[in-house]
C-alpha cells in the first residue's frame, strides 16, 4: 500500500513539474519587449517639414518654381479665398493682388485678426513663405485655421502664382550654388602621392638575380649534339655487352671444392 501511494504521489510531482515548466516556457515565448523607439515619426506640417529641401535658398525655389503647379496648388485655399480681381471676400478675403500689399489691411474692409494685424509690413516673398508653412507661428493667435504647406516646392509654386495674380513683383536673384571643385585640389595633392609611389614601384630597376643565374649557367657545358648523344650510347651499349660477356665466362668456370 506505501508503494503504491508512493507511486502515485512522483507521479503527480513529475506532473506538477512539466506544468510548472510549460507554465514558464510559454511565459517566455509570449514575453512583450519594448521597442527601443517606440512609434515612427510623423512630418508636422507646423513645424515646416521638407526634410533636406529645405535647405535650398528660397530665391532658387522661386526661380524654378511653375505658376501652372501653383494654381493647383491653390485648389485647397479655394474653399475660404477667390483670387479673381474683383471677387468677393468669404471665409477668407479675396487675394488678388496681395503680394506687396500690407499684411492685415485692406481687402474690401475684411475683418482680419488683431494678432495678424500687429505683424506689420508688407507681404512680400519671405513673410508668405513664413506664412504658407504655419500661419500660426506667423502670427500667433490667427483666425485662419489652415495647418500650412510642409512641401517648399509647393510653397514655391503658389507663392508665383500668388504673385502673377495682379501682382508681379520681381523675382529676388537666385543664390549662387557653392563651389563644388573647392576640395578637387586638396584630392589632387592626397592622390598625388599614390601616384608617385606607383611610378617608383614601376621605375624600379629590373632585380639583379636573373643576371646571378644567368651568371652561374654561364660556365656550363653546351648541349650535346646528336652525334654525341649516339656515341654515348653507343659507349653504354659496350659497356653492357662487356660486362654480360664478363659474367658468362665467370659462371662457366668450374666450381672449386673447398
């Protein structure tokens, strides 16, 4: 009876065990780790966005920027604003001919922002650009509640069309681009050197060793020729002849008793 209950109590250790460690097995498969950045960045339009084109001055971007771009551009400032000489103010004023107007004036007696209104100036290249990436960081406070235009190729675009709109303000000239052969010398002196060793490598002096050999064959016996190769064969085969004839006689010689 102990035997038997002895039996049945390892069983049930050994059972609580493969639970225990299943228990634990699983735990680990189904563990969670926290990613070492959690989420993935998302471009804010706000904060101006554009990446690495952002760096290109905004008189190049104008340069090449299209009107025709810009006006498609403009299909989304369509629902507050007209741009038609003449139109009517709506949500938004009416912006023909703004580019070089004053900020926060005029536009048929539109009622615009106290903060819009203390920005002062005129709306000229820079200031719209300001104005199309964040009008909220422009004038702090605004009524219009468009986020901004994160693409400066976009900016671009409608700025000139903006501009061509009973405006047409000069263009500012493009800035020139940075040399890029300013570092061609310092790499022509670095890759000089390289050079140089290269042609000291191949002006190197052919090595005196062959000479050595050349030197030490030198005194050698010439080649034989046929005639000398057929009397040393010959002189062989005498030899052999000789020597076999020798051993004939040497076996016929009768064998001494001791």
């Amino acid at each position: 009876m102990d035997d038997r209950n002895n039996t049945i109590a390892g069983w049930a250790l050994f059972a609580g065990i493969c639970a225990l460690g299943l228990t634990i097995g699983t735990g680990m498969l189904g563990a969670s780790h926290a990613p070492e950045k959690p989420g993935f960045p998302i471009e804010d339009a706000e904060a101006g966005g554009g990446g690495g084109a952002a760096a290109v001055p905004l008189p190049n971007l104008l340069a090449a920027a299209d009107p025709a771009k810009g006006e498609a551009v403009f299909a989304k400032c369509g629902a507050c604003h007209t741009i038609n000489q003449g139109g009517a103010n709506g949500i938004g004023p009416n912006l023909y001919g703004t580019m070089g107007e004053a900020i926060g004036q005029g536009k048929g007696g539109f009622a615009f922002s106290d903060a819009l209104k203390s920005v002062g100036g005129n709306w000229d290249f820079e200031k719209m650009d300001h104005w199309l990436t964040s009008p909220r960081k422009f004038a702090a406070g605004t009524k219009m509640s468009f986020a901004g235009l994160s693409s400066p190729e976009d900016r671009a675009n409608l700025i000139v069309y903006l501009n061509a709109q009973g405006s047409n303000l000069p263009l500012p000239a493009p800035e020139a681009a940075p040399a890029a052969d300013a570092a061609a010398p310092a790499e022509g002196k670095d890759g000089a050197a390289p050079a140089a060793e290269g042609d000291k490598l191949r002006r190197r002096p052919p090595s005196r060793r062959p000479r050595r050999w050349a030197n030490r064959f030198s005194n050698a016996a010439p080649p034989a020729t046929r005639s000398t190769r057929m009397a040393r064969t010959v002189s062989a085969r005498t030899c052999t002849a000789s020597s076999a004839a020798r051993s004939r006689r040497i076996r016929a010689l009768p064998i001494r008793a001791r």
